[in-house]
C-alpha cells in the first residue's frame, strides 16, 4: 500500500511515544516500519500498523534501550575525529612551543596582548577543524534533511 | 533453521559488504529482501542483527552514508567506501578459505568448484 503523509507522520508520531527521541536514529527506525507496513496489502492502514509494531515490538525495545549509546559512540566519534586530527594536533603543540618561547615577561598574565595567539590558534583551529570534519562526515544531511513535508 | 542461523552468524558483515559491493548503494530494508531472495528464504537477517553491524562498519569506516527523500520519508543508504572495498575482497577471501577447508572435512573426496 502506499502511505499517505498523515499515515507517515502518525507511524512517527506512534515512534516518538514508544521513545524514540533522537531523530537521526528515529529516522532509520521509521523508514524501516514504513517499508514493512507498506509490505501488509491485505489489511488496511491501522491493522497493519498494530500488525507491525506488534511483530518488531522487541526490536523496537532493544532499540529504545541502546539508542543514548548509539548516540553518545556517533558524538564521541566526531570528537575524536576532531582532537585526533593530526593537523589540530600539531596546531596545539605549535601554540604551546609560541606561548613558552615568546619574549614577555609575565606568562601568568592573560590579559597581554600576544597572550591572545596561543589561545586564538587552538581555539580557531578547533572551529574550522569542527566544521570540517562536521560538514565532511555529511552529518550536516542529518539535521537539514526535513523529513515530513 | 535456527541451528542453520548460527552458522550465518559469523559471516553477516562480509555477506552485507558483498551485497554492497554488488548493488552500490543499499538501505537497511532492502538488505533484508535482497538476503532472503539469494537465498530462497533460507536465511533471514533480522533487524536486531542487521542495523547495529551497518552502523559498526560506518563508525569502522567500512561504510558511508547517504540520505535521500523517498516516498514522502528519509531513506538512509549505505555504500562502501574506499577501505570498504578493500576490506570486502579480504573478508571474501576469508570465507572462500572457510568454505573450502569445511567443504574438505564435511566431504572429502569432493573438491570445491570456485
């Protein structure tokens, strides 16, 4: 049967109840239902939406479960995507080596003004790098991708 | 048949590697029925079993993603990358090394024909 846009937003609706709050995992999890539902052409929409939620009820639990883990390993992983970069890497050490070696005379003191380069490098070089390594994993698709029209 | 699935069990990323290897790019429900058509229903890869190994091929960087709008929703496909690849041929290997030394205890006198 093919789903209408009501019977979508329902069936994700129905996903958000069951707990599904991250919507980059709940994405998966819908498109996943809808192709089973889609799958019943002998009951109508509302008979094949219990039919389904009931037969995947365990894998939807198990889902519900591990979906904070799943999403705190894809965050830990863009973290170190970004700290393990062997350019950022190298950035802080450069910026380290500049603040040792620069010839003021208080170190202590933030508030001089060739302080600021050793601080401004890392903390630039961790924006650009973020961004990067953000835009370049395509999880940006993730959060600009509006799936109910 | 549940015997048979343990047997399967081992071998699920090299099997979803292979399809996507040959299909380009694949989406969760599609492996499933692409699975269970190859192999006339014999063996059924479930959803607890399939989608924590694709997300752990990506997160090992097997795998990429793409996001498409289809039929009114966000469908997720997977391809593989350029160490996906790579690593598709070694697991192949692997397993037709596998295959071939079980082939030999199971029945000796046959020899296999790949």
């Amino acid at each position: 049967m093919k789903l209408t846009t009501e019977q979508i937003q329902q069936v994700d609706q129905k996903l958000i109840d069951f707990g599904f709050t991250f919507m980059d995992i709940r994405i998966e999890i819908l498109d996943h239902i809808l192709c089973l539902i889609e799958t019943k052409e002998n009951l109508d929409f509302k008979q094949a939406l219990d039919t389904v939620f009931e037969e995947q009820k365990d894998y939807l639990k198990t889902q519900k479960l591990t979906q904070w883990s799943n999403v705190i390993s894809q965050r830990v992983s863009l973290l170190k995507d970004i700290f393990l970069n062997p350019v950022f890497i190298f950035l802080w050490i450069l910026s380290y080596f500049i603040y040792d070696n620069l010839p003021y005379s208080n170190h202590n003191l933030l508030l001089e003004d060739l302080d600021v380069i050793p601080m401004a490098i890392p903390i630039l070089s961790f924006v650009f790098l973020g961004l990067y390594t953000f835009v370049s994993k395509k999880k940006l698709q993730v959060l600009m991708v509006r799936y109910l029209p | 048949m549940k015997k048979q699935q343990q047997l399967y069990k081992g071998s699920l990323n090299t099997i979803i590697m292979k399809l996507l290897e040959q299909n380009g790019k694949m989406y969760g429900y599609e492996i499933t029925q692409k699975v269970k058509e190859i192999t006339a229903g014999e063996m059924n890869i479930t959803e607890g079993a399939l989608y924590p190994a694709l997300h752990k091929m990506e997160a090992e960087g097997f795998l990429d993603v793409e996001m498409d709008r289809v039929d009114g929703r966000i469908r997720k496909y997977y391809k593989l990358t350029e160490n996906g690849v790579k690593e598709t041929a070694s697991r192949m290997e692997e397993l037709e090394n596998f295959i071939r030394n079980m082939q030999t205890i199971v029945s000796p006198n046959l020899k296999p024909s790949f």
